[in-house]
C-alpha cells in the first residue's frame, strides 16, 4: 500500500459512512492531481519524501475527516475538553465500554437472582453509578490528553502507524527530545485488556463482599466469609481502582515503562501485606449460624475448606515474593544501565 | 515586565486577527466558489483557478464547502470520465445562480458602505 492510499485509508476511517466511498474518491482524484502537477512541474516522478510532504501539507487525517462532519459536539467543563474531531470515538469507546460493564453486571445480578439471593435495586444502582464513574472519568481524561495534544501539536503525526495507517506521535514534554525504542513501549492492546479486565474484577469484589454466594457458590447456604475479608476489602479495591489508572496512564504514555516498572514493585508489595493479613487471620471461612447448630459434617467441610484456603494464600504468598524479587532486580538493573544516560527507558520485559 | 505584557497581548491580539480573518474570509468563500462555478470545473481545476485569482483555499475547507452547497441546492454535481480519469464536477444549479445574483448585489452594497467609511 503506497503512502496516498495509508493517507486515504486513515481518512476514511473516521469519515461518515455513508458518505464514505465517495469522498474517499474526491480525496484521491485530488491528491492524484496535484502529484501529476508537481511532477509535470519537475519533469520527474515525485519522491517518497516529496509525496509524504505533499500529505502532511493536508494535515492530520483526523482533522481533516473531521471537516466533512455535520455533527459539531463537543464535550466542555468551562473550556472544551473533547473537540467535533474526537467527539464521535469518544462517544464510541465510551458507548462500547460503559455497554460491556453494565452487561457483566448483568450477566452477576441475573445469576444472583436466578440462584434465589436477594438483589436489591439499590445494589444495581450503586453498582452500575460506580462503574459508570469509573469509566466517565477515565475515557474523558484519555480523550481530553489526546485533544490538547492535537490542538497543541497538529503536525505531529505520520502515516507508520497499524491503526488505520496513522500513528499520532504522543510523545509530550520533556521525554520528546529522549527517542524510546518502539519495540519497548508497552503495546496499547495490553493497557486496554488490563482496564477492562481489572473493571470487571472491581465489579466481582464489589458483588462478593454482598453476595458471597459468587465466590462460595451453593456454599453459601452454610458458609459464610471470615470477618477478615470485609477487613481487606478496601485495600484489595484501592489495588484494583490503582492498577485501572496506571494502566490508563499507559495507555496514554506507552513508553512510561519505568513508571510501570515502580508501580509493579509498589502493587505487588500492597499484594503482599494483603496476603500476610490473610494468612495472619487463620480462619477464612465460617458457618451460618449459631456454633452449636453446626453438624460434624458441616465442621469437617469447614476444615477443608480453610485448610485449602491456607495453601492456595502460602503459594500466592511465595509467588507474589517472587514476582517481587524479579521486578526489584529489573528495576535495579536498568537502572545502573541507564545511569549512564538520561534515558527514561526500562528493559523490554519490565514488569511482564 | 513590558516585554511579557507585549509578548501575552502580542499574541493574543495575533489570534484575534486570525479569528476574525477567517470569519471575514468564510463568507467570501462561499461566493467565490459559486462564481467560478458558472462554469463547470472538477474540485481540483476549481482550486487552481480560487489560487490563481488570489483566493487560495485549501483541500480540507473546499470539499466540504462543496458538499455542503450542494445539499443546500445550490450546486449540482456529476462523477465523469475525463483524461482517462473519474472525476467529479461540479456546477450551479438554477437556485444556485439566483442566489449568486443575489449575494452579488449583496456584496457590491457592502463594499461600496465600506468604502464609503473607510
């Protein structure tokens, strides 16, 4: 694919659909035009450099798509944090993420209810508010950090990119003038995968702390959750709602790879204390009910299951010690690496 | 202190005569394209013939000038085979040259107030 078709092609992706094909065609036959006048002019066929001159003299596709749209929402708090140009992918991502949340609250409040425990609306509410404060929050704040640096920087794009042919060069600052191999960038895939998977785990630990039948299944009917877990319940949320935004932090800044490297060393050492308070607690599990309204055969259960509960924390424990060590020691070592330059690079597989 | 008291209005003043260029330019557009559009001409021709009249306008504000126009009635447009090449043109419908007509005379009135003040 040449380079006018990447340029058409990251056009057409954010143009109106039904008017797609056409203007897609305009564009070409101009584009064309102009690059027979010049080489008419030259007596000589253009460059690829003089092609790519030519391109980014028409500016961002981005913008330039923008242009054809009769839709001129914005999203403004005082000043305009979403322009017409961002407007409709904000609205798309959000739409897609916020539609897959409430589905996986759904999905838990469905079998919940099916299972014969009692919801409350009040639940769902505060359930489906969090998540869509949660979300709100983090996809403006995405989409406002993409809108100043397209206001600030319009020429700072080329068409090197897999997305649609454009890549957006968001590289702010003062790290712009420090080039961080590509290779080593945390991929952006990873940081979406891990917001929606840590989402959908704040939305299980929120249900589990009320409804201790998802994690005890029938169980629950006997069973019942150690006064411990109610205790570590906020630090477990705080953990999550912290890996959410480093990894929408990544996801903005994907060569932040040292930034992710501390935060590693600093969630797995809360993960650490977590587990130590768990295993301190000795007991995980109890029964519903009085004591002495518990058979041997629930007590036995009752055994093993706690029994169980204490292996599956000391192998957390050893593994999360572990990963602590591995990540302490990359971290370490790319730092006596980089203390000769001022490089805010970490090795390849930091914190993988 | 003075030179960033004039740096700040420096620049602002700066953007303010970019903001109200555009907007003075915006509505002469319009015009200048049904103009040259009494003659048919394909988009890129059309450009061509904006710049060598002093009216330069670049890809991104035409096209979409051009749709817009054409929704409202007053251009018709027709995809043809030329030089080997699809290319769409573009020309003024009956609306279109009545309201020609009539933004013309709007202009002239304009203009000659203007001169009458300035």
């Amino acid at each position: 694919m040449n380079l006018v078709d990447r340029y058409l092609k990251a056009v057409a992706k954010a143009l109106p659909e039904a008017q797609r094909e056409d203007i897609v065609r305009e564009l070409s036959e101009d584009i064309r035009s102009e690059m027979e006048d010049k080489a008419g002019e030259l007596g000589r066929p253009l460059t690829e450099s003089e092609q790519q001159a030519l391109l980014k003299r028409r500016g961002n596709p981005l913008v330039l798509a923008g242009r054809y749209r009769q839709d001129y929402r914005t999203l403004a708090f005082g000043r305009q944090l979403i322009g017409p140009v961002l407007f409709p992918f904000y609205v798309r991502v959000l739409s897609f993420n916020l539609g897959l949340t409430f589905a996986v609250i759904a999905i838990i409040f469905i079998a919940l209810g099916v299972s014969g425990q009692k919801v409350g609306v009040n639940d769902v509410l505060s359930s489906c508010l969090l998540q869509l404060f949660i979300q709100l929050g983090a996809v403006t704040l995405i989409f406002s950090l993409i809108e100043r640096h397209l206001t600030k920087n319009p020429d700072r794009w080329d068409l090197s990119g897999t997305c649609g042919g454009l890549r957006l060069d968001l590289k702010i600052g003062k790290n712009s003038s420090l080039p961080i191999e590509r290779g080593q960038w945390i991929s952006r895939f990873e940081s979406v995968s891990i917001i929606i998977a840590s989402t959908v785990a704040l939305i299980w630990v929120t249900g589990v702390q009320r409804y201790p039948f998802l994690i005890l299944g029938p169980a629950a009917s006997f069973l019942k959750l150690a006064p411990i877990w109610y205790q570590v319940y906020f630090p477990i949320v705080l953990l999550t709602v912290a890996e959410i935004v480093r990894a929408t932090i990544n996801l903005v800044r994907p060569d932040w790879t040292r930034f992710r490297a501390v935060y590693n060393i600093v969630s797995h050492s809360g993960g650490l204390v977590v587990v130590y308070y768990l295993i301190r607690s000795g007991s995980w599990v109890a029964a519903v009910g009085p004591a002495t309204e518990i058979t041997e055969q629930y007590a036995h259960s009752i055994a093993i299951v706690n029994q169980w509960t204490y292996f599956a924390l000391l192998v957390a424990a050893i593994l999360s010690v572990v990963m602590l060590v591995v990540k302490v020691t990359r971290l370490v070592r790319s730092l006596r690496r980089g203390a000769g330059s001022p490089s805010v690079t970490a090795p390849a597989k930091e914190g993988d | 202190m003075c030179i960033v008291h004039y740096m700040v209005h420096g620049t602002s003043n700066h953007e303010l005569f970019e903001n109200l260029r555009l907007e003075l330019r915006r509505g002469s557009l319009v015009l200048a394209c049904l103009a040259a559009l009494r003659q048919e001409r394909y988009g890129y021709t059309l450009r061509k013939t904006l710049e060598e009249q002093g009216m330069a306008i670049d890809e991104g504000t035409l096209y979409p000038l051009l749709r817009r126009l054409e929704s409202q009635g007053l251009l018709l447009s027709e995809w043809r085979e030329e030089e080997k090449r699809n290319k769409r043109f573009y020309r003024l419908s009956a609306d279109g040259k009545l309201i020609l007509k009539q933004l013309l005379g709007e202009w002239q009135s304009i203009s000659s107030s203007l001169n009458g003040m300035l």
